[in-house]
C-alpha cells in the first residue's frame, strides 16, 4: 500500500511476500551499470551508523568493513535474493530502465530520485508513492530520509565574486522559483519555495517529508574514488547475481579500503579531518 509503506524491515518483507504471491517482482530495478548499488549503499549503510563522520572511519581505518553491522547492508541484499524478491532481469538491466519498470507496475518497489517523481507520478496517474527504507539496524541514521541536491557554486578564482552572489541570489527570488518548477516539474532545493504551487499531492508530501523535515547526507558521496569502482559498484552486482555472500562484499569493501590507504596516506590525513567534522 503506497499510502502506508512499511517502515520496519519485517513489515517490507511481509509484503513482498505479497507482492510475490501474485506474481509480481516484489523489489529491485537494474544493477547492469552498477549504479543501483551506489544508491543502495547510500541508503542501507546509514542503517547501522550514527553519524557521516563513522562512515568516514571505515575508510581511515578506525572502523572495518568486516565487522558484521557494517556489511549487513549486503547481508540484507543476499537476503532479498535468496528469497526470490528480487527481479530476475535486474543483473541485465541498466539504473534507469529498471526505474522504468517499477513505473510500468512491474517491479513494485525500488530505488529512485526526487526529479523523476513529477514525470513518474503523471505517468501513473498518482498511483506511485515514496517511502524511506525500511528499518532493521539501530544506528541514528536509520529510518531517516535522504536529501541529496545539485547547485552551483562560485570559483575562488571568480573575477567578478560579487556579481556571481548577485545572479545566485536572483536564481533563488521567489519569481524564479516558481518559474524554475513551472518550466521544469522539479522542486528548487530551497526551503522557501512554495509548496502550494505545486498540484501533485505526491510530488508535494515528498518534498515536505524529504526537504522540509529533518534529513540526513547521501553517504556514497562519502567514498574514494578507488571504492567506488572497485568495491562499492560491484560488490552489489554479485551480490545480486548470487556469486558472492554479504559477508564476503564486506571482505572485499575491506580489502579495497586498506589498498587505498597504503597508496594514498596524504588523502587518509584528509580524510580524518573531514571525519572529525562530520561526526560534529
């Protein structure tokens, strides 16, 4: 029922269990690319964390993949797997295709992107919802939604700072705003937008229970580029082809975050910085 999601990991699974029994791919998308498993990292991992700043940890060292809370997001995924929730073309089917199919009404629950709510919700004629991921680890983060933006910036080398400031603050005025949804269907990540423009009730609950409450980072931001491609983007992929345990991607993700430390101590340095803000 998209109108009262499962907020507890047993709830999720009690109805795909459902979904199951008449025939449809409870959960899933496409992994081909290797994406989905980034955004499945960003979201499962803050289950069993408290902070960004942690996460940051088990890139210096601090922390360790192989302790079983910090792999339970691939122990969780095998899970799915092993109980046949998954859609079977997920392995050869690319992030967004696989999108498409949960819209099409052949996947019922995956993962996706605010901007593509406006366009998703129209197709189905609001028959489409948004919920956060299902609870089951005790970590801070767990149970809260994830706000991830796009903006623009100004150069430390821009000539003309003040003029920069001035055009972004004349993109922000509550005209261009408005403008910016009308043109585009997407919701300006800015907290002074009006919401009351926008028509669709599922457009609009997501944006107040995304934008406007209390939010957490998208931590695969967080990962060096090194994990990235050769741990956090396959380590999913097997997982979800059935040739690698959840336990054996946190051996990997482990083994991956100790090669990049030995070849990069100026950047573990950085990196412990960084943890230490984040954990503030």
């Amino acid at each position: 029922n998209a109108d009262v999601p499962p907020k507890t990991w047993d709830e999720f699974l009690s109805a795909c269990d459902k979904l199951k029994s008449k025939d449809i791919a409870p959960v899933g998308g496409g992994i081909q690319d290797g994406y989905w498993g980034e955004w499945y990292f960003g979201h499962a991992l803050a289950q069993n964390v408290d902070n960004a700043g942690e996460v940051i940890d088990l890139f210096t060292g601090e922390r360790d993949f192989r302790d079983p809370k910090y792999h339970e997001h691939w122990v969780r995924l095998e899970d799915l797997k092993k109980a046949g929730f998954l859609n079977s073309e997920m392995s050869s089917t690319e992030l967004y295709p696989g999108i498409d199919m949960i819209v099409a009404g052949k996947v019922g629950a995956g993962l996706s992107i605010g901007a593509r709510m406006p366009a998703d919700s129209k197709q189905t004629n609001g028959r489409i919802g948004t919920m956060v991921m299902p609870t089951y680890g005790k970590g801070k983060l767990a149970g809260m939604p994830i706000l991830d933006a796009q903006g623009l910036g100004i150069s430390a080398d821009s000539k003309n700072p003040e003029d920069a400031a001035a055009f972004l603050e004349y993109l922000q005025s509550p005209e261009r705003l408005k403008v910016f949804h009308e043109k585009t269907g997407w919701i300006p990540s800015n907290t002074t937008f009006d919401v009351s423009v926008i028509d669709d009730e599922s457009v609009r609950s997501m944006w107040q229970n995304w934008g406007l409450s209390p939010n957490i980072p998208y931590l695969s931001n967080l990962v060096p580029g090194q994990f990235y491609d050769q741990a956090l983007l396959p380590t999913a992929q097997q997982v979800v082809s059935g040739k690698m345990t959840g336990a054996e991607a946190g051996d990997l993700a482990a083994k991956v975050a100790k090669e990049w430390r030995d070849f990069n101590p100026d950047m573990v340095g950085n990196y412990r910085k960084w943890a230490a803000d984040l954990a503030g």
